[in-house]
C-alpha cells in the first residue's frame, strides 16, 4: 500500500467520523452494540439484507422478544418467525434461514455463534458479507463487510477498481489500514445513504470531495 494512499484513508475516515457525528448507525450496529451478542447481530443481519433499517429494528425487538437464544429460536416455527419479522424483504426465505440457523447453533456449535468465516459461511442463508458483519461487530475480529455502499463508494473515490464486491474486499483488504476494517462498513453505508447516493450524489456538501475522483459520476447536486 503506497504511503499515499494510506494517508488518503486516514483523512476520508477522519473527516466523515466528523461529517456523520450523530447520526444514526446502521440497524445491525445498533443492536451489536446495545446486546454485545453475537447471536443476535447475525440473526439481525439476516433480517436486514434488502430491508430498510426502521423494518430491521422493529422486526429484530419483536422476533428477540419472543425468542432470544439459538434453542429458544429454534423451537419457534417458521411460519411465526415470518410473521414476527414481516414485512422484512423475503420474509418467508429469512425466517426458514433463521430456525435453521437456530437449530445448527444449538445442536452443532453448542449453542454459541461460531467465530470463524468457514463456520459462519456454513450456516443457512449466510453470504460472506453477512460473516464478516458478524465477525467485526459480534466479535471485534478485523474483517471487510462489502455492500453496495462499501463497494461503489471507494470505486467512486478512486481508490479502488473493481467490478464486484469479491473484488472489492480482496482490494480494501491490500488497501485500508487495519484499523477501519470493522468500522468501513458503518462510515460508508451511513455516507452512502446520506450524501454518495448512488445517483445524483450530493457533491456539494461532501466532505471529501476534494479526495475524490468522481468516477462514474454523471450528474451530481
């Protein structure tokens, strides 16, 4: 990693920690944080993907109020676990993975969340972007979760180039400083949502529009 590119890093993440003060985390951060439980970051993980964060919020406290281990989890039927969560995006798909996954917890891993990327990936309905989520927010292990904000955002800074998100972590992992690999996600999606949207971006109240490239921007406000 040039030495460049490492102090650019630095500067991005210092000044949209400035930007985004006070502003709302990422559902999944949110309940990381408040439960300090592996389990149900991962399973609020599941609920979240293609769900706007208010639905994730609510779906996680009425599922977690219900049932809030892998056993409990496990016992609860499918068709309750998709009502609880609804209408989280492919609900029905979700709550199938959820009792399995529940049921694998507890019978495979002793009722704890594995703490590996091979376990996790083994598990019902778990992609490698919901493993590293779960790996640096349920376990404060180092690891690069890569969405769509995480992957167009440092293409559109320029300081990566790829075409997928598979590229992107291989290509963030040679080139963001240990440090951000858990809080990357965070930062950006945040960004992401607020001001590098992914059209029209609004470049004028940027704070690191000076350190951007802009690629593939046509249209900006």
């Amino acid at each position: 990693m040039s030495a460049g590119r490492h102090e650019r890093w630095h500067e991005i993440v210092r000044r949209l920690r400035e930007h985004l003060e006070g502003s709302h985390e990422p559902s999944v951060s949110t309940v990381a944080a408040d439960s300090q439980d592996p389990f149900r970051t991962l399973i609020s993980t599941v609920i979240s993907l293609r769900t706007k964060d208010e639905v994730t919020t609510e779906a996680s406290a009425r599922l977690f109020s219900r049932a809030a281990t892998p056993r409990d989890l496990a016992a609860v039927s499918a068709e309750e676990i998709a009502r609880l969560i609804y209408p989280a995006g492919f609900y029905n798909t979700k709550a199938r993975s959820i009792r399995e996954i529940a049921h694998t917890i507890s019978h495979q891993f002793g009722g704890s969340v594995p703490n590996t990327r091979e376990a996790l990936l083994a598990l019902p309905g778990v992609g490698r972007k919901t493993a590293n989520l779960v790996l640096g927010l349920g376990f404060g292990i180092p690891a690069i979760c890569v969405d769509t904000h995480v992957h167009r955002i440092p293409n559109r800074l320029g300081l990566v180039e790829t075409n997928t998100p598979e590229q992107t972590e291989q290509a963030l992992e040679e080139s963001l400083p240990h440090e951000y690999w858990i809080e990357i996600n965070g930062l950006l999606v945040r960004f992401g949502q607020q001001v590098c949207t992914p059209v029209s971006p609004w470049c004028g109240r940027c704070p690191v529009s000076h350190l951007c490239s802009r690629v593939g921007v046509e249209r900006s406000r």
